[in-house]
C-alpha cells in the first residue's frame, strides 16, 4: 500500500476502538500504523471487546492495552496518554462515542480522556446507515467539526445489519491521510479571498409555492469547509439548504436568483477566486401572485416564465485577477454540453458531473466529476467523498498559477471539441 503523506516514524500515537462490528477492521488499520512507523498505544471501550479480545491489539501494537479508567486511574491515563500522543484515532466511533465527544460526556476512559486532550482528534464512524442520518447524530457530527475534529466520513455499501447504505467504516487510505492532513496541515490557502456560492435558488409562484431545483448545496458547502480548513478567507453565498454553514466561513443566505446575483457581484471585487456552484434556478415567474393560488377558484393552466440573470457569465465579463470556477449539471453528452459552456462563460475551470449517474446525483454524499480547462483538456476524477473532491478543484486551482498538472487520482483525457 502507497502512503498517501510523510512517514509516520516517530509519531506516537492513540488509537481507539469502540464498540462496532467494524472493531475487527482496526486491526488492520493499527498493523498500517505500525508499518508507517507509528507507536501506538491501543485504547478500548467496553463494547469493543465484545468484539475484538484486547491482547490482540496488545500484541499487535507491542504495547499494554488501556481499557477501564478506574483500573487506569492510578497511573492518569487519561492524562498522559493524550499529552504524549500526537493525535488521536477513534476507528471505528461509534454513535454513542460521537454523541459522548460532542456533548462532553466523560464515563469511560476514552471519553475522560477526550476532554483533556490538546492533539488532533480523527474521527472514523461506522454504524447503520439510518444511525448515520438521524439528526441527532447529524448534529453531533457538525459540533465536533466545529471544534476542529477531523471526521472520515464511512462508505457507503453493505452493513451488518443486512442493508446497503452509508455506514461502513471508511477503507485504510481514507482514514490514513485524514490522518497525516491532521498532522501536517495543509495551509496553501493563506492570504487568499474565496468567494463561493451554493444550493438552489427559490423563485415564488406565490406565497408557498416556487420553482427551484434538486440542490442539496453539499459540495459547495465542501469545498467551503476545504478552503477555510485550507488557510482561506472564505465567503458562502448559499441558497436554502439543510446544511450548517462551516466554521469560520463567512455566510451570506439568499433565497432568489436576483438576491444571489447581488451577493456575489458585491463582493466579487473583493475576492481572488470565485467558485459558483450554485444550481441558480433559470427561469423565474414572470407575475407571481400576491396571495396563495386556489386550486378550485383560480386553476392555473399555464405558467408564465422569464429568464434569471446568468451570473456566471456576467462574471466572466466582469472580471480581472480573478480566478474564476464554474460548476457543469448535465443529464447528457457531458462533455460536449461542458466545453460549450467553459466557452460560453468565459471560465478558467469548468467542474462538469451526469447527475443521473450512480452516487453523483444531487444530496449524494459523492460525486464523480470532470474538471475541464480552457486548454480543452478535461479530467476525469474517480467517485469520491464530496470534500475529497473540493480539495482536489482547490488543488487544480492552485496549478493553474503555475502551469503545472500531474494529477495521481485522476486519468486525464483529450477529445475532440466536435464531440
């Protein structure tokens, strides 16, 4: 297996295992860490050995497992191991283990020991795919991003529980350059002035009715989230979502796409780069009606529609320095339907994705996309977690400055325009 960052050598760190069916799998992770370098120190909660007999991690990891806080009171484990280690690893957390973290919970070692650290903490959830939806643990998650936790989200696939959904525990190259981005993080965004936009837009037919679209705003919330964590000044101008705006971002909420062309033209000047992910709605009613239409008294038959302001290209036409990213939702002849729109737009980067294709769709937590230049090139990223693939666009915007591509995740590939 190729490492995906600087060895691990000389690194100490905490690897905890809590009480999923997936605990089998972080055997295999700590022989991983053993085999980058790493010391670890290997800490269980009760439920996870039920599953996994603590002296194999013992054997394992060379080291005396750590499993009850009581028994390890005397020697304050939950105080020094966190002092010494570098970073913290839960694989796989947990519901309750997230639950616990967000809300400062402390019954067990490792929740004790969470409330004294000062390291880096990786989070790798694996539960039931409905767990993983619930609110509760919607919110739990979101406050531990808040607080700086680094969250590896799980895969989607087959679970225990004979379903298929979003709750396996994330594969080992996953969770290990989550972990070296812990350590070593990346800061090649510093001094930079991102303007983002995301969602839909919201055109009212009436007071409760109106014409939008399927935008979840999640990959715009993403590449957010990347950027800042990333050393950017950022500014999202979001549509109505169900996402919570990321920590330190600055948020701009809009409902129509007029509102959102005035967010964004008020503050292109002051940005270097802008991405526009939204999914502006192109049309809009042309009268909207001032109170709710009645089915019975007023049937509509037809609706009147005007066009929306194409913010995008008006961007295009606007601007100077700035690097400028648009986003690409077609159903059909992607690449074609793409290219014509790099052009039309006048863009330096086109991020162009089939929403009816597998785990591309909108709301997916996924996304398989590719990134067009004006060269006429395009490349083509495999399915991806949504902020893996903001952070590969963030990493392509960053070449463009410098006229280097070698992209490793990526196949590379050149059509014909006439395509």
């Amino acid at each position: 297996m190729q490492t995906t960052g600087p060895s691990l050598t000389g690194v100490r760190l905490v690897l905890a295992v809590t009480g999923s069916i997936a605990a089998y799998k972080a055997v295999g992770l700590l022989r991983m860490l053993r085999r980058e370098g790493a010391t670890v120190n290997v800490v269980m909660t009760a439920g996870a050995c039920r599953f996994v007999t603590p002296l194999t991690f013992e054997v394992l990891s060379g080291s005396h497992v750590a499993t009850d806080l009581f028994e390890a009171h005397q020697e304050m484990l939950h105080l020094s191991l966190p002092e010494q280690a570098q970073a913290i690893l839960i694989a796989p957390a947990t519901a309750n283990c997230l639950a616990k973290a967000a809300l400062g919970l402390a019954d067990d070692l490792l929740s004790t020991m969470l409330l004294t650290t000062q390291c880096p903490v990786v989070f790798a959830p694996a539960m039931d795919g409905d767990m993983w939806q619930h609110p509760t643990v919607v919110e739990h998650v979101a406050a531990l991003k808040k607080r700086g936790a680094v969250i590896v989200e799980p895969e989607e696939g087959p679970l225990a529980s004979g379903r298929s959904g979003q709750g396996r525990l994330a594969d080992e190259p996953r969770i290990l350059s989550a972990l070296h981005a812990a350590l070593h993080p990346r800061r090649d965004w510093t001094g930079r002035r991102l303007l983002i936009s995301a969602g839909p837009t919201q055109e009212a037919i009436d007071p409760v009715r109106f014409i939008s679209n399927r935008s979840s705003g999640k990959m715009g919330y993403a590449l957010a989230e990347a950027a800042q964590a990333r050393g950017a000044e950022v500014v999202l101008v979001s549509g109505p979502t169900a996402l919570t705006p990321p920590a330190g971002v600055e948020f701009c909420p809009v409902t129509t796409a007029e509102e959102m062309r005035k967010a964004v033209t008020g503050r292109f000047s002051w940005s270097d780069t802008v991405i526009m992910a939204a999914a502006v709605a192109d049309f809009r009613p042309t009268q909207p009606a001032a109170q709710k239409l009645k089915k019975r008294q007023h049937p509509v038959t037809s609706l009147g529609l005007s066009p929306t302001e194409d913010i995008l290209k008006e961007l295009g036409e606007r601007r100077t320095t700035q690097v400028l990213v648009g986003f690409a939702a077609e159903t059909e002849d992607l690449l074609a339907h793409a290219r014509e729109k790099l052009q039309a737009k006048g863009v330096d980067l086109l991020v162009a994705n089939d929403v009816t294709a597998a785990g591309s769709g909108f709301g997916s937590d996924t996304n398989r996309v590719f990134i067009l230049y004006r060269d006429g090139s395009a490349e083509e990223l495999p399915l991806l977690p949504k902020r893996d693939v903001a952070h590969l666009i963030l990493d392509r915007i960053l070449t463009l400055q410098t006229g280097r591509r070698s992209p490793k995740t990526a196949s590379r590939v050149r059509t014909n325009r006439k395509e």
